[in-house]
C-alpha cells in the first residue's frame, strides 16, 4: 500500500472513495491506495468465497470479497477485507449499503506487502468490533492458516500447516478444507504439509 500525505476526514473519504476507481483503506485520517493481488492471493480468495459460501447457501448469512468496507469505529479504519462473513441481518452505515458494521469471521490472505498490517493495525482494529467472532490468516507463500476465535474476552489462536486439515469454523458453522483452500495454488519454493 501507499499512503497519501494528506489528512481527510471520513465524509470526505467516503466521497472520495465512492467516485474512485481504485480501492483505498482509511485509517485514522489517511488515505492508503490498495495494491493489486497476486494469482495465489486471487485464488485463494477466491476458494474461501466459494467454499464457505456453498455451505452458506440457505442460511442466514452472507459471503462477500474484497470490495466490501468494514468500519471499525475504536481505531477509525474503514478496512477492505479479503472476505467477510456477516450472520444475521447485516447492518450498513448508511443507505448506499457498502459498508458493513457487523462482520461475524473475516479473512485475510496476507501477502509479502501487507503481512504486517494484516498482523497489527487490521487485527487489533478488528478484535474491537463486537461482532467479530473469528479472524483468519492464509499465507498464500506456502501452507498456513491462522485461525482466531473469540472465546469470551480472549482470542484463542491455532495454526495449521497441512492440506490434510479441515478446520472447524464454529461461529458459522462450517469447515474449511486446506485442500480447498489452496487448490491450484503452486509455490516457488518447496512446501512442506
């Protein structure tokens, strides 16, 4: 990402991004221009969507990609997430609908560029927001995933390193396969798991 050097408000953000051709984060002021992904990032995102989203089908949530903006008012962050999942009713900002305040699991698939904001701005903003009930992280330079469930007042944190997994996301009451998850994906160097 690239920060812009000026101070905005978030009116004047939410117009700016609304008119904008690019995406861009906002977070405490700043304006950060999102980056373009990479093929594994694309196809990872893009398994989690569809893998998640079938088992969701007839229930009552919603599966949405990166263009969706979460706001997250204790660290005034409008964040675009990789994928989001709301159950229930989603709550928006305001009437234009592209601005969910209550996420129930969000994905990040971090990438060389965006690790460390995924790691610390993004998830010490996400923890704050009440819905939030599971945070996961998916290295897309080799098998990984990172999962955070919320128990209480504290995060419960597991990794795992193996295609043969299948994590249980209780929240929503699914299962990711890691086998799904990084289907087609091929790494530069040799993976192990």
């Amino acid at each position: 990402m690239v920060a812009a050097r000026q101070r905005t408000t978030r009116a004047e953000y939410l117009a700016f991004e609304r008119s904008s051709p690019t995406r861009h984060e906002y977070y405490s002021g700043e304006i950060w221009a999102m980056t373009g992904a990479s093929r594994e990032h694309n196809l990872i995102c893009a398994s989690v969507s569809r893998v998640l989203g079938n088992q969701l089908v007839s229930r009552p949530c919603e599966v949405y990609q990166s263009d969706m903006r979460v706001w997250i008012p204790r660290t005034e962050h409008y964040a675009y997430p990789d994928v989001v999942v709301v159950c229930g009713e989603p709550t928006f900002e305001d009437s234009d609908v592209d601005t969910l305040l209550n996420p129930t699991l969000i994905v990040e698939v971090l990438s060389p560029s965006t690790e460390g904001y995924d790691r610390k701005e993004k998830f010490e903003g996400y923890q704050t927001i009440e819905s939030l009930h599971e945070y996961l992280m998916i290295d897309q330079r080799r098998v990984r995933v990172e999962h955070y469930l919320r128990y209480g007042e504290k995060w419960l944190f597991t990794a795992t390193e193996s295609r043969e997994v299948t994590l249980e996301l209780p929240t929503i009451n699914c299962k990711l396969a890691l086998a799904d998850v990084y289907e087609k994906v091929r790494f530069e160097q040799s993976e192990s798991g």
